[in-house]
C-alpha cells in the first residue's frame, strides 16, 4: 500500500463521480429517453457519458500512485481538460437541461484541476525558466477554470443571457466587433487616457518640484493632496463635459485632475527619499540644488514617481470611462458599455469590460515594464 | 615636530551645542586641536564624544556656535566649496543605480571635469584601492569590503589634500578590517595625504595614526592627545610589539580617565 | 505652535490662493455669457457692476464659492432632512450603500487574506488575479450590475452595496495578506520554538501585525467604497444619492448644484476616512502602541 499517496482532491472526484453515476441522468432530456426507451430522444452525453466517468476516475485514481509531480499534474491535468471540454461540448444546443450528476462530475473535474494546481504550486523546480513558466501557468489554470465553470454553469443552468452571458458569445461578440471596439479604444485609450494621463502626470511632477523647491508650498500643497486622494474626484466628470464639451477633451481634463495628486504626493515622498549620508555626500562635494536633485535625488525618487505611474494607469482608464457616463459622442468605451446596456446588448458589454481589462492590464504592464528596466537596482526589483 | 608643518586644520576653542528637544546637548566644548599637513590623526572616545561632530564641522555639515576653526586657513564652508576635502562615510553610500566606475565618477562629474581627466582619475584611483577589474559592476553585486574600499576611491578621486573618515570600517568583520587598514596605511604612505580618522577600536588608532586624539562626552571635550613613537613603515604584525601595546595601554588609560562610568 | 506655523498656515494660506484663483476663474469664465445677456438687453454696466454680475448667475460655467457655499447650507441645513431636496438626505442615501458594501468589502478581503495566507495553492493562483484586477477599470462594470440586477428585479441599496463590496474587497485583501505577512522571520522562527500551533501563531503573532496595514487599506477601501457608491447611481436614471444629484445637475446645467453636491461627496469621504483613521487609532491604543 505504500505506492498509494491519498489526496483528499482525487479521493473526493471518485466520490462525486460515483454519487453521479448513481444518481442517473444528466439533463432533463435523458430522463425522458429513458421513460420512454421506444421514442428517439436526442439528450446530451449519449455516448460521451461512461468516457467522461471513465477519464475522471482513472484520473483520480491514477494521480494517487506515487508518480514524478510532473507525470502527476500532466496525468490531472489532461484528466481534467478533457472532462470538462467534453461536458461543455456536450451540453451544447441542451441548455438549462442540466441534472445533478452534470454538476457533480464538473465539480470532480474541477477538484482534479484543484490537485494539479497545488501539485504544480508544491514544485520547486531547478531551472529559471521553469519556475517562471510554472509561476505563469498556475494562475493561468485558475483562470480557466473560473472560465469553465462560468461556461459550464451558465449553459447548464440556462441562465437568462441578459443577466450573464457565458464567456464563449462574449468571445465570439469580440472576434465579430472588432472595428466598433477598436474604434472605441482608440477614442477612450488613445485620446482621453493616454494624453490626460500625460498631462496629468507632467504638472504633478512639476508641481512636486515647486513644492520641493518652496518649503511653504510643500507644507500647504501636501496636506491638501493627501485629502485630495480620499475624495470622489470622478464627481468632476459633468463640469469637465460642460466645460470642454463631449469629445476627449473632457475626459482628459477628468483624467488629468485625477493623476495630478497621486503624482504631487509621491513625487514629493520620493524626494525626501534620499538617505542622510548621501546628501550629506553631495554637500562635501559643494554640489548645488539642481546636481543634487538630478544625480541623487531624482533617482532615488525612482520607485515613487513609478508607483505614482502605476496607480494613475489604473485611476486614467477609469476617469476616462465613467467620464464618458455624462455624455460622448457616439464612441467610446464608457459610451459604448452605458448605451449597450441601455440596449441589453449584456454580450457587447461584456465584450468592452474584457478590451477595457486587456488595455488596463497592457497599460499597467508597460509602465511596470519601464520600472523594471529604470529602477533595477532597487532590492524590490533585483530581489525577484 | 608637527608645530613646523602648516597646519591643514586649526580648531581653537571650537564649541558646538544642539538644541534638542530635551534641551540643549553640548556635543563639543573647547576642543583646541591643530592638525598639520601629512598627519594621520585618529580620533578616538566613547559614542556622544563628539568625535564624529568633530569631523563634521570640519567638513562644514555642522557649524559651531563658539570658538573657531580653519581648512588651510579658509573657513570650512569656503574650504568646502573649494572642494578641500575627500570624506568617506560609516557606510558605502554609494548610489545603486551606478555602476563603481560610475560611482567614483561622481564628484568629477558636479566639479565638471572633461571626461578624459575623469577616466584618467578613475583608473588611478580604482588600482589605488585594488579595484581594478570592477569597474562595471554595481554596487550591490560587492561585498562590503569593496564597497568600502569604492567608496574611499570615491573620495580620493577627488585629489584633495585632506581626507575625513568617520568609521569608515565599524561595520565590516576583523579580517577585511585588518586588511583595509593595511591598505589604507600603504595608500597614505604613497599620497602623502592628512587623514582624519575616526574610530571606537584601540588598536586600529594605534596601528594607523601618527597621533591619537582621545575625547570624552558630556561635554565632548579633548581629553588626551598621544603621539605615536611607533615608525611609519607598520606590517600588521607591529601590533604584538612592546611598542605597540605601551601605547595602546596609554589610550586606554586615557580613555578610562575621560570617561566616567557611573551612568 | 509647531503645527500652527508648519501645517496651518501654509495649508490655509493655499486654500485661500485657491479661493482667489476660483474667484478670478469664475469671473473670467462667465464674462463671455455675461457680455452676450448685457448687450443682448443693452446694459452698459460699469466693471464692478460686471463682475458682481458675473459671480451671481443662476447657471454660471463656473459657480463662485460664495454661491456653492450659499447652496450647500441652504440644502444641508434648511430643508427638512426627509426633502430629496435636501443633500443631508442625498449624502445618507449614499452613505448607507457605501457603508453597507464597505462592511461586505472588509470582511470578504479579511477572509480571502487569510486563505492566501494559509493555503499555498490559493496564493499561487488567486493572487496574481487580485494584483491583476489592480490593473482593471472595475468601475467600468457598475452600471451593468446595476442595471442587470434591476431587469432581475433587484433594485435600491443591494446592488450599490455590490459595486462598492467589489471596490472595497481589493484594498483589504492586499493589504491584509501584506499584513499578515508582517511579522519578522525571527518573530516567527519564536513562535516555532514554542512549538505553537498555527492558530496560536495566527492569533498572536500575525493578526496584531497585521492591524496597521488593515486600518491603512481600510482608509483606502473606504474612499474607493464611496466612489464606487456614487458611480453606482449614475445608471439609475437620477433616483437618489450624490451621483444622482450629480447627474440630474449635468442634465439640467444646475452648475451649482453640481458642485454642491461635489462638496457634499467630499464632506462625507472626509468623514469616513477621519472615522476609520480614528478607529485604527483607537484600536492601536488600546493594543499598547505609542500615541503617536
């Protein structure tokens, strides 16, 4: 029995595999080929059903033989995939006619997949590479699998499309809209955030030089940034539309107020960052306000002014959107999600809340990006 | 024998006292102290002697409130603006964004020397602290030791005459100590520059100074100052010498009798 | 005395250029609309006549703060409480949710924290996806819970509360797993030697630790709690609530009552980040930490 190394993960699939298969029917139409055996009734799984047990138990089964992680995540993994790809498959043109047994042996599926997630996150492999690849792949898993369990339960279930499409028609309402979401990126991303964003970032610094420079304005400014930081700023959006009108002015004027502070702040943080000694240093050397600000100050301000950077990718994209909310022309982001919904187009905008996640993400990793390359000798950075 | 030489540093009734928030602290009282060119002057005492305040003022990052002192008979703060002075630190600090090279290119870079005088220097200076070859590294991929060292060459970059050093080696281990100290003698030797140098070890003073300034505090006041009658010429073994531990008996003794204990 | 010269003068010095500034700014940004109504009526006012013109429009591009302030009190302290014309009733409304999607947000960050702390898997595969969403414009998804919840027949606080629930989770959550992640190696090699188990650890080593780092994302959670309040109300077709007070000002052009209600928002996040300031204060004398 010492081959044998129970996890608590397979252990429960097998239970919940053979509670299904006990259980019968997997969806409404099986039960009624099964009462009435002469008519030809068409339900889900005909032939598919006795595989998905058959895969998730020997799965199961074999994942609990003392292997090599590596054999035993793919054997879990491979396990898990294939039940659950063939469930989704399966339920098509069925929906809302799933039973139990559909839940249970997705929820064995799922619990296989949970396996071979902690089995891939106990690994230490040796190689760089591979850590880093594993690092990627285990969150990348747990995405799938909150993906395939939003998939499986929406069309299961048969969720009403309105209050949740499943993730596969918002990909396929991607790939068909296209230039309608490039269009509105271009206006929301590549007008209003990007150059708000700029603006905004720029005065902050250069107002966080001016503090710098006068102790008075430092003591009064910083103060009122910090408070500034905990109110509802994006309140400002309708002012701005009235101000700049409905194109992407507005909104970069929206942007530029909401990025101004956090640059002021941080920029001035990151200032007084300096140690002792090396100012101390730059005064034996008789250095003058600038130098010192350019060779010492400045960059030990690095990690600041990036985290500034940082939260303010995140604080323009949505200052861009929610500015949109008051009024746009026909385009854009926030247009499109406030007027699609009015429209209960849910598909669209889901489709726009995905874009919009994938170009706060490439926002955020750029600038992360830059960071990484600028401040590399920081221990946050070497450190890993 | 030093009242011949001109002198680098002349304090005369120097006193300096903080404001604090306790009241105010006299950090120095009275310190009259000439140092004259090509000395090795260690500074010795307990912590709160005022020894590295000393240095301090010399380098004009503290100014005194009574009493006087000359740089080559300019006011520190002129001597400081002449760059007169190279000071190296109880730590590195040298800048991890730049490489050693880069490091010790930064005071070149603030007076603005042309870039080939600024190669030329670095290059000495790196083979006078035996860098040579770590260059392009940066700072953290050194160990404390040759950080240490870097930032020493940083300062000697600078050409100066006089050099401060407020425990430049308090925070590394006995061997490295032992062996810097070795180095820095032999850099002294080939430079002929006045260091001040400041330290809480009786036989790192004893071994690299031509003379021992004990000091106590409260007040940080001169208690003693002892001249070393060991030769120029020191290998590391002089410190089992006879010599030697005379005058290190002499410090300690000194120290003991500044330094009152009962608190 | 320290504090007067450092922090009070200076902070209200600026206020008042501010002030000035806006005064300039709303004399300047009206005159055009000014100059139009007078030579539409043939008036010819003198310069001082101009401005005071100028500063008491009824729907000037930029309302002066005399006239913000003037609204303000008359909305907050003069109508009946119950009036949905009067802010104190807009600003508890949007309170409510708010503090209703906070409490959720606290306690939901608190207990995934503590998953991630303990469970290696969760930590691996949960936490990238929280850093992540960091990166996100959630505000972005606000107006479909609302509006979706409303087409399944759930309306009024709940989904606001949800929308704020989901701001303020995130905060917490990080700041709770730094927190919890605190206590030094050797704190914790301590504990190991006293052979305590994982909960006696738990209890008294990580979530002491952990308080600071929870009171100061706290202070975030709130403001973004807030936030995610008044965004909510926007899609409601100007119901109630300072984003609905907000909304019905930009239809209507009732530039005051905008910034009225701008200043209402801002009183009530001031509020709630010097209460939870305060708590964690409080919090962090009663656990014996030096009044700072």
């Amino acid at each position: 029995m010492k081959a044998l190394k129970p996890s608590w993960q397979a252990v429960l699939a097998i239970v919940l595999c053979l509670v299904a298969a006990i259980w019968g029917a997997m969806s409404v139409p099986e039960v009624a080929a099964g009462t009435q055996p002469t008519a030809t009734i068409e339900y889900p799984y005909m032939g598919t059903k006795g595989l998905m047990y058959g895969i998730a138990i020997v799965a199961a089964v074999l994942s609990m033989f003392v292997l090599v992680p590596a054999l035993e995540a793919l054997i879990l993994f491979a396990g898990s995939t294939t039940v659950a790809l063939l469930l989704l498959h399966g339920i098509a043109g069925f929906e809302g006619t799933a039973r139990a047994p559909y839940y249970l042996l997705l929820a064995a599926a799922w619990l296989l997949g949970w396996r071979c997630v902690a089995v891939l996150s106990s690994m230490k492999p040796s190689s760089r590479g591979l850590a880093t690849a594993l690092k990627l792949a285990v969150p990348a898993l747990f995405g799938v699998w909150i993906l395939v369990w939003w998939e499986a339960v929406t069309r299961g279930a048969g969720i009403p499309f309105i209050l949740l499409p499943p993730p596969s028609s918002v990909g396929v309402r991607i790939v068909n809209s296209l230039p309608v979401l490039w269009a509105d990126v271009n206006q929301t991303i590549f007008h209003s955030v990007l150059i708000g964003y700029v603006l905004g970032c720029a005065s902050g610094f250069i107002a966080a030089i001016l503090a710098d420079r006068f102790v008075f304005l430092r003591r009064g400014l910083i103060p009122i940034g910090n408070m500034v930081s905990a109110l509802p700023i994006i309140g400002v959006a309708p002012i701005m539309v009235m101000w700049f009108g409905f194109d992407w002015h507005s909104k970069a004027a929206v942007v530029v107020i909401m990025t101004f502070f956090p640059m002021l702040v941080n920029t001035v943080a990151g200032l007084a960052a300096s140690g002792h000694m090396e100012r101390d240093l730059m005064r034996t050397y008789a250095s003058n306000y600038w130098q010192t600000l350019a060779k010492l100050r400045l960059p030990a301000a690095g990690p600041f002014i990036f985290n500034a950077l940082k939260i303010n990718s995140t604080l323009a994209l949505i200052g861009a959107i929610v500015a949109e909310f008051f009024g746009t022309p026909v385009v854009g982001m926030g247009f499109r999600i406030s007027t699609e919904v009015g429209r209960m187009n849910v598909d669209m905008v889901w489709a726009e809340i995905a874009v919009a996640a994938l170009a706060g993400s490439v926002f955020y990793g750029v600038v992360a990006l830059i960071e990484r390359a600028a401040t590399f000798w920081h221990p946050s950075v070497r450190g890993g | 024998m030093t009242a011949v030489k001109p002198a680098v540093v002349a304090a005369s009734k120097l006193g300096l006292t903080f404001q604090t928030n306790d009241g105010p602290v006299q950090a120095l009282s009275n310190v009259d102290l000439t140092i004259g060119k090509g000395e090795f002057v260690s500074f010795i005492g307990p912590s709160g002697c005022g020894k590295t305040t000393f240095l301090r003022v010399i380098a004009d990052l503290e100014k005194p409130t009574s009493g006087s002192i000359t740089i080559n008979g300019m006011t520190p703060e002129q001597a400081r603006e002449k760059r007169a002075y190279g000071y190296v630190f109880q730590a590195a600090a040298l800048f991890p964004w730049r490489t050693i090279e880069r490091n010790v290119a930064l005071p070149l870079e603030i007076i603005g020397l042309p870039k080939a005088e600024q190669a030329a220097r670095i290059k000495r200076t790196m083979e006078l602290v035996n860098l040579a070859g770590f260059e392009k590294k940066y700072p953290w991929q050194l160990s404390g030791g040759m950080q240490q060292r870097a930032s020493i060459a940083r300062a000697l970059a600078f050409e100066a005459d006089l050099l401060l050093m407020d425990e430049p080696f308090g925070a590394l281990d006995e061997i490295v100590r032992d062996h810097l100290n070795e180095q820095l003698l032999q850099l002294w030797a080939a430079t002929d520059k006045t260091i001040c140098f400041v330290t809480h070890s009786i036989p790192e003073a004893v071994y690299l100074s031509t003379r021992i300034v004990v000091m106590s505090p409260r007040p940080g006041r001169v208690t003693d100052v002892i001249e070393s009658t060991l030769p120029r010429e020191r290998p590391l073994d002089i410190r089992e010498t006879p010599e030697f531990l005379a005058i290190a008996a002499r410090v300690r003794d000194g120290l003991r009798a500044g330094h009152s204990y009962e608190d | 005395m320290d504090t007067l010269r450092s922090k009070i003068i200076p902070v209200t010095t600026i206020l008042l250029i501010i002030v000035a500034i806006w005064y300039v700014g709303a004399v300047a940004m009206n005159a055009p609309f000014q100059r139009d109504m007078d030579s539409r009526n043939n008036a010819t006012p003198g310069t001082m006549e101009f401005i005071g013109k100028t500063l008491a429009q009824p729907k000037p591009t930029l309302p002066a703060p005399h006239q913000v302030a003037q609204n303000f009190f008359e909305n907050t302290f003069t109508r009946k409480i119950t009036s949905n014309r009067s802010l104190v009733y807009h600003a508890w409304v949007t309170l409510s949710s708010t503090l209703l999607g906070f409490a959720f947000g606290t306690v939901l960050g608190i207990v995934i924290a503590v998953g991630i702390v303990h469970v290696t898997t969760l930590d691996r595969s949960l936490m990238p996806w929280i850093i992540a969403s960091q990166t996100i414009p959630i505000l972005a998804i606000a107006p479909m819970v609302i509006v979706v919840l409303a087409a399944v027949g759930i309306t009024g606080l709940i989904p606001k509360a949800l929308i704020s629930t989901y701001l303020s989770f995130f905060p917490v959550a990080v700041g709770m797993v730094k927190g919890l992640r605190s206590p030094e190696l050797m704190h914790l090699d301590l504990m190991h030697t006293y052979n305590a188990s994982r909960s006696q650890t738990f209890w008294k080593l990580r979530v002491p630790a952990s308080v600071p780092f929870l009171f100061a994302s706290m202070k975030v959670a709130v403001a973004a709690s807030l936030v995610g309040a008044i965004v909510g109300e926007l899609p409601t077709g100007a119901v109630a609530g300072i984003g609905a007070k907000l909304l019905a000002g930009a239809y209507y052009s009732q530039t005051i009552d905008i910034w009225s209600a701008l200043v209402a928002g801002s009183v009530v996040a001031a509020l709630l980040v010097a209460l939870v300031g305060l708590a964690g204060r409080l919090v962090d004398r009663a656990m014996g930490g030096r009044p700072a």
